[in-house]
C-alpha cells in the first residue's frame, strides 16, 4: 500500500494504527504491507500483513475487549497459491469471490 495515493488501504491502515499504537511501530520496522487482511473470530480481530516482495506474511491478533494491546506472530512464508490470489485481486482478475 502506497501511502501516496492515500488508498483504502493506506487509510484503514492509519486507523488501525490509532486504534493500536504499537503496530505504528512495527509499520517503521518492517514497513507498510502491500495487502491487508482482517477477520474476526470469537473475542479477537485478525490482522494478516502480506509483504510479497519477502514473501512474508505476519499475523497480529487483538482482543476485542477494548485493549489497544496486540500479539504479533511470524513472519510466515506467502505462497505460490496465495502470491497468486493477491496479485489476482489487486489486478481485479479474481473473478467472483465466494
């Protein structure tokens, strides 16, 4: 995610990191991701971090509780499979998502 063009992406990444000050901190460490994935489930939210140019995944999780505390995990090695549906998605030739 390119903070020039001042994408979705870029901006739900600036709320996250409101929402959770030590991932500002990650973001100067390792860099902004190029994808973002979230998800939810049970009393915790997901944030998956895709650096395909390393080919590194990381995952945070948070507590839903109202903590503003994350644990990170990784890095991960991204797939063939998922680099592909990445790529695939951003270029708009995923086709329909189920």
């Amino acid at each position: 995610m390119d903070p020039e063009t001042a994408s979705f992406g870029f901006k739900r990444l600036q709320a996250l990191s409101g929402r959770y000050p030590d991932l500002e901190k990650f973001f100067q460490r390792e860099g902004l991701p190029r994808y973002l994935a979230e998800t939810q489930k049970k009393n915790y939210r997901y944030l998956f971090l895709y650096y395909p140019a390393s080919r590194q995944t990381f995952v945070c999780r948070a507590d839903r509780s109202g903590l503003s505390n994350l644990e990170y995990s990784g890095p991960y090695p991204i797939t063939d499979n998922e680099l592909s549906t990445l790529r695939k998605l951003e270029t708009g030739t995923a086709g329909k998502i189920e």
